[in-house]
C-alpha cells in the first residue's frame, strides 16, 4: 500500500518541465551533438566540472539500479539534473554563449549535447517517454533511445569539480543570508572574504563577475578581520561577510525574525501536545498521523533557520 502524495506528482511535473526548458535553453543556444566530442578534450574548468557530476551521477543512479535501490537511483538523478544542469550549469552557461569566445561556445555547445543525451539515457529507465521523445528532437537519428548504450563514469576532475562546487556554495550561501534576513532583491552588497588563502582568492577572481552577477554582490575585497555589521558565512577555509547595516534595519528585522519564532513555537507545541495524546495517535487515521508527524519536522527544520537568521542579524548589529 504505496502512500503517494499528490504532491510528489506535481514535483515530478515539474521535474519534467525543467528537463524540458533546458532542452529549449539548448535549442535556442544552437547546441548540437558533435560526434567527435570526447569529455577529456574539453578545456573550460565548466565544462569539465559538469562532466565529472556527470561521471558521478552515473555511478551513483547505476549502483542503485542494479542494487534495486531504485529510489536512490531516482533520487541521485534528480539532484544532477535539477540541482547541478538545469539550475546552475544553465545559468553558468549564459555569459559563455553571449560571448565572443567563439572556441568557448563550440566546446561547450557540445559538451552540454552530450550531457544531455547522456541525462536521456539515465533517466530513461525511471521516464521514458518524454526522454524518447528528447532524444528524438534533439539529433538527427534513426535509433531509439532504449537501444543506445548505458553511460559509463569514464571521467573525472577533481580540481575542476572543487571550483565549481566552491562557486556554487559561496552564492548559495550568500543567496540564503539575503533571503533570511529579508535583504531587498535589487539591493546589492560588498563581499569581503576574511581568511582566504590563495586558491580561495584565485577562484574569486576567475569568477567574479559571476559572484557578483548571481549573488547580486557589488564588489569583492578580502581582509583580515570581519567588517562590523557583516552576515557571515564559513566557505571552506574562509569567511564570507556581507555588510548589511546599510540595506535593512537590523532591529526591525531581529523584531520580525523574534516574532516568527515565537509563531512556530507554538506551533510546535500544539502538534507534540497532540502527538504526545494516545488517544489520537491510536484512534486517528494513520494518515492523518504521519501528516501531523511531518508537518512537525517541517516546522523544527523551520525553527532551525529562524534561529541561525537571528544569530546573523544580532552578529550583524
């Protein structure tokens, strides 16, 4: 008896709708499948890093196919290619194509090819009618996609895939204290990495504009010392401050944030008490129960992050 939530659906849904947009991104962007692309070829420290999750990924979603662990299988590809293609390769990818770098567009035209194919091909076993259908648009071919090979993890870049990684984690984390903390969308702030040691100071050079494109950062400087009124946040060896004194009332927030906590103890306390009760744990549907259940993880998960924004505004005062 499979309790599916009608939920889950429409992630999945929705799931497919990215699949599908990052084909279009593909599409428009001119990418085509080149025959003769090899993944060692491949120059760009991007383009590098998406093939070595891609040689990752396989592993994983192989492992847990022919283990029968299809529910890791599913779950390592979904991360892939929500999380990893279709949110940040795509957005990594724009400044490339809208380049004059000529060399750059066409290895990475391939390249985002033959990820693609390969994601059809993983994917296949778990959704295989829109990705037969993708494979079918996305190349001139006569085969199906059920017939193509399995992908194999024959490539790996660690420095490659460290970079990027740290890339994406810095803007992560920066995107996560703006939103905690309420920072308007349009307002950008200076970021000041304390502690960086060199390769840390190499890679926010090399990808600057990016960090300031996608963490809607102002300018990068780096210190010794945190300035005051700074969020932080620990990157690696580092520590990445964002001084927003200037761009919120930090009382105001801490205000708010106070009030929200208070909010979702109550709520918390309401749903143990219920819980606590065995009268309804015994006499409830069991659907019912499990929903209460994790309607209470979601709301300690919440109150993790309501007091970890406090601490940053009250460390930013």
């Amino acid at each position: 008896d499979v309790k599916l939530d009608p939920a889950r659906v429409a992630g999945y849904r929705n799931f497919g709708t990215k699949l599908w947009n990052a084909t279009r991104f593909a599409e428009m962007n001119e990418v085509k499948r080149d025959p003769s692309f090899k993944p060692e070829d491949a120059k760009l420290t991007l383009n590098r890093w998406v093939l070595t999750e891609l040689g990752r990924a396989t592993a994983a979603i192989t492992d847990g196919i022919t283990s029968y662990r299809f529910n890791d299988a599913a779950a390592s590809a979904y991360r892939f290619v929500w999380n990893l293609v279709c949110d940040w390769y795509v957005e990594l990818l724009k400044p490339v194509f809208m380049g004059d770098d000529e060399a750059a567009k066409a290895e990475s035209r391939a390249c985002m090819a033959y990820v693609l194919d390969e994601i059809y091909k993983l994917l296949h076993p778990m959704m295989p009618f829109m990705t037969e259908e993708l494979w079918k648009q996305t190349a001139d071919r006569n085969t199906l996609l059920c017939q193509a090979a399995w992908p194999t993890p024959d490539f790996e870049d660690a420095a490659a895939a460290a970079e990027i990684n740290w890339l994406i984690e810095l803007v992560t984390g920066i995107r996560s204290v703006r939103s905690e903390m309420n920072v308007p969308p349009s307002a950008t702030a200076p970021l000041v990495l304390v502690g960086a040691n060199e390769q840390s100071r190499e890679r926010a050079a090399r990808h600057n504009a990016a960090i300031r494109r996608l963490a809607r950062v102002s300018e990068i400087d780096f210190a010794d010392g945190g300035p005051k009124g700074a969020a932080q946040i620990v990157i690696g060896e580092a520590t990445a401050c964002l001084p927003l004194g200037d761009l919120i009332d930090l009382k105001a927030e801490e205000a708010r944030l106070t009030k929200e906590l208070s909010k979702n103890a109550d709520e918390i306390g309401r749903i143990e008490k219920k819980l606590g009760n065995p009268n309804f744990v015994s006499k409830a549907a069991p659907e019912v129960v499990e929903a209460e259940r994790e309607k209470l993880t979601t709301l300690q998960e919440g109150r993790a992050k309501l007091e970890t924004a406090i601490a940053r505004v009250r460390d930013a005062s």
